[in-house]
C-alpha cells in the first residue's frame, strides 16, 4: 500500500473541509461559493482555493497515479479535489470522476479506508444525498474519530436534513476533537439558523485575530454577508473590502459586492457585478438573482435567457447524479410550472425535512392555491427563528391570501427587514401584497 506524500497532502489541506452543495437556490448555510440566501449549500470554510491552484492539485495527484496506481490514498485526494473544483467552476462533470477515485481508492483498501469514506461523504454532500453524506461520514468516523472532513460533513448532513438537536450536538463534538476555523464556521451558522445574527458575527469575528490570509478573506466575506443582513451596509462594505486585500481574487466576495449593491438600492451595479459573477461561475442560483434583477429593471427578454440557462444547468446537474428537486422547486414555482414546483418539493420533502425544504413546499403549495396546507408547513420553515428573508415573505404571502391581515402585514414586513440584498423581485412581491393589504 502506498502513502501520498507531504506535498500532495499539503495540497490537499485547502481541500478539506470545502464540503457542501454546488447550487443553493433554496437558501442554506454560507458557502465559499457564497450561497447564502439562494439551500442546500453546506457550509465551506477556509477557501483559500481557486480553480487554478486545484488543477495543479490534480494535475499533481494525477501524476502521482500514472507512476503509483495503487495509492488508495492518492486516489481518495483526488476524490476530494473534483469535488472541490465542481463546487469553485460549478462544473457537475468532476463529479462523476471524483465517485470513479473514490471506488478505486475502496478498491484497493477495502477496510480501514478513512480517506475515501471522507471523500465520499463529501461527494454526497455535494450531490444533495444528505443521507448517503451522513453514513459515509459515521463510517469515516468509526475508523478516525477525529477526522475533520467527516466531523465537518457530518453537521452539515445532520443540518440539511433538518435534525438541529443533533447538528448542535454534532458541532459541540467536533468542536472537541477538532477545534479551529472550520467548526467555528459551523457554531455561526447554528446561531444564524436560531435567527442570533449578532451571535453568528461574534463567532466568526473572534476568528480573525489568528486567521492566515487565505482565512480573512473568507471569515471577512462571511460577515459582510451577515452585516449586510443586519442591515449594516457601511460595516459590510468595509468587510468586503478587508476580504479584498485578504483575497483580491476570492470570488465569494464578489457575490456578496453584487448583494450589497442591491441593499445599497443601486441595481446597475447590482446587475454588473452579477453578470461577472456568472461569467466566472455559471451556477443556476447565481443566474436566478441576475435574472430575478432583470425582471425588475424590466430587461424581461434577458431574464429570459437566464432562466433558459438554469433549465440546461439543472439537467446537466441531473446528469452527474446531483439532486436538484429542492433547488428545481423553488425556481419552477416562482417562474416555470406549479405542478412541476410541486411535484419537486414532495419528493424532497420525502427525504428530509429542513426548514428550506419546508419552505419550498410551502410555497409549492400557495402557487397551486393549496393556502391553508401550505400555512401548516410556512409555520414550519420559520420554527427556530430563522432571519431569512424568503422564508417570511413567503409566509406572509401565504398569510395573505388566507385573510390573516394582521398577521401578514407582520410577516412581510419581518421579511423585508431580514435581508436588503434579497432579491429586488421577491421583495416587490412582498410590497405589493402590503400595500394591497393597506388599502
């Protein structure tokens, strides 16, 4: 059995704990991708990674195999690497490449594989299979307690499958076997999720005085991200620019610039900055708010095409074995067909019941006039508290149309105070519905 060297394992350390999902239209944990409001995203940490220095990571992994083809742990690396370049270029080809190393790397060890049960765990992540991530990540942790990609996938897959109880019992566990920034990137989001925005900052704030480089410009971006939500545009704004020197070419930042022009009320420089974010990474939730943007500047032909490019996206997303029923229902209900959107959010809701998913089945039902279930599962999605602004609106609008004035004036307004980098088109449906609600 052959050992990768140091300086592939090197390599591979920016790796890691860059686990999660690689689209993210329903809303989910920051991502370095920086999916936040757009789920299932898990949260990545630590990105100093570009799309670059991962193909020299492959490249050299991929040398390393020619010459020693029996390197199970070269094999499960490279595993690991495809799976982080699908999540940076939001190309869903890696993935069945990094599932054929993982085989090989089983293969050749069969018992006692750490390596490749991590690696596969955060493949399944990856692909939205929650389940699969949790068990490739228990497997992973019975032969290497303290393994920290699988501690990390584990809170991940424990979070997207809605079992907050054991994610916080998850965190607090990893938190002891492996302290430093990728679990203190997990603490903010389970205070994120109980709607402790402050909370999350502090975590994360308390993390910049040892941070390397790489680390600012991620920790940097990830507060921007919840300043900007807590209606702390000026404070974002110096956020980004710290993740800017920290990093000038990290591309979460640039998605969190594009957000905080649509907070500071500037939509052409929110459509720029958006056009060159999918420029760099085509992905369908960074297509979704360009076009949703368009819609509102009135530019519905270019939207149009947006969308188009979601559809083709999502079918070669399906293709390389990512589950996309939660992401598809979102968008189709908003802008596709409610029978579809609806037929989606079941089948999601079937494997797990998150607060996102409840949400997206919510609102699957309120788009096919299914009101009064769709209230039971809206009160669902915001259980713990959630400041996220899709969730209230879409209660509120639920609300509305079920006659409960009082109660959706509350809600839509909550949600328009959630977030002013939501979505320009989301929020007008939401002000629309006030302003019909006062009349």
């Amino acid at each position: 059995m052959n050992r990768t060297p140091t300086y592939v394992a090197v390599l591979a350390t920016a790796l890691v704990l860059s686990v999660g999902g690689a689209l993210g239209l329903a809303g989910g944990a920051p991502t370095d991708s920086g999916a936040t409001t757009g789920p299932a995203a898990t949260p990545a940490v630590a990105p100093a990674g570009t799309s670059q220095s991962l193909d020299e990571t492959i490249t050299a992994l991929q040398d390393r195999l020619r010459r020693l083809p029996e390197d199970d742990s070269a094999w499960a690396t490279l595993a690991l690497a495809y799976v982080e370049q699908a999540r940076l270029t939001g190309d869903p080809s890696y993935y069945p490449k990094a599932e054929q190393a993982v085989a090989t790397s089983l293969d050749l060890r069969p018992g006692g594989n750490v390596a490749a049960h991590s690696s596969a765990a955060a493949l399944a992540a990856a692909r939205h299979d929650f389940d699969e991530a949790l068990g490739e990540a228990d497997r992973a942790l019975a032969i290497a307690p303290r393994d920290g990609n699988a501690l990390a996938v584990r809170v991940d897959a424990l979070t997207e499958l809605g079992r907050y109880a054991e994610q916080e019992r998850a965190v607090r566990r990893a938190d002891r076997l492996q302290p430093g920034l990728p679990v203190a990137a997990r603490y903010s989001y389970v205070e994120e999720l109980r709607g402790d925005l402050t909370g999350a900052t502090r975590v994360l704030e308390r993390s910049l005085a040892s941070a390397s480089m790489a680390d600012r410009a991620f920790l940097s971006t990830q507060i921007a991200e919840l300043e900007r939500r807590r209606g702390l545009l000026g404070r974002a704004e110096r956020s980004l620019a710290e993740a800017r020197r920290a990093g000038p070419d990290y591309f979460a930042a640039e998605v969190s610039r594009a957000r905080l022009a649509v907070a500071q009320g500037d939509l052409t420089v929110a459509e720029r900055r958006w056009a060159g974010v999918v420029r760099r990474v085509p992905l369908p939730e960074y297509l979704l708010e360009l076009g949703e943007i368009q819609l509102v500047r009135g530019r519905t032909a270019a939207a149009d095409q947006q969308f188009s490019v979601i559809r083709t996206t999502t079918r070669l997303f399906d293709a390389s074995g990512v589950n996309t029923d939660l992401e598809t229902a979102i968008f189709e209900a908003d802008h596709g067909s409610p029978a579809r959107a609806l037929r989606m959010a079941r089948a999601e809701w079937s494997a797990r019941q998150s607060i996102h998913v409840a949400d997206a089945l919510a609102w699957a039902l309120h788009v096919n006039g299914r009101d009064a279930k769709a209230l039971e599962l809206s009160r669902r999605a915001t259980r713990l508290g959630t400041q996220e602004a899709r969730l209230w609106m879409h209660r509120g609008l639920i609300e509305a149309a079920l006659g409960r004035a009082a109660e959706a004036r509350r809600h839509l307004r909550r949600g328009l105070a959630a977030d002013p980098g939501v979505s320009p088109w989301q929020a007008a449906q939401a002000r629309d519905a006030l302003q019909r609600l006062d009349r």
